[in-house]
C-alpha cells in the first residue's frame, strides 16, 4: 500500500490523543480507546486511523503490542 501525504496528517493527529492523555514515551494506550477518540475527534474514518497507524510505526513514533499502541521516544519528541 503507498504512503499518502495524509498519512502523515493522520499519524499526528493521533499523537495528538497521546497528547491528550498527558501521556510519557513508553507509556501506552489500548488500540480499540486510541481507535474509537480518533473517529469521536473527526479525524478521519477508521480507515485512516489504521493509515496513520502504520505511518506512525514506519517512522518509529509508536508501536503495536497486542491490543495496545506504546507511544516511542521519538512519537513523544514529535508531540
């Protein structure tokens, strides 16, 4: 799948849910919470969640573990 310049967008407005949370680097949040705030705050659809998502993980900002997102010292440094 190719990488959109909106990717981007949507991979920062979910930093932004971090952000939100007064979340640390390391710290993490459940994916279904960090899902269902991304379509609540009309960021996009879920679609484009799961886009900023893996956009996130190629440029290191966060991870997936289970059903959890650990937001990376490098996620926490782009907040």
């Amino acid at each position: 799948m190719a990488t959109l310049p909106a990717d981007e967008d949507y991979a920062r407005a979910m930093l932004t849910l971090f952000a939100a949370r007064a979340a640390r680097a390391g710290q993490s949040l459940p994916l279904e919470e960090l899902r269902r705030a991304f379509v609540v705050a009309n960021f996009g659809r879920l679609a484009d969640c799961e886009a900023g998502l893996a956009y996130a993980e190629t440029k290191g900002w966060v991870s997936r573990q289970l059903d959890r997102v650990r937001l990376a010292a490098a996620g926490y440094a782009e907040i």
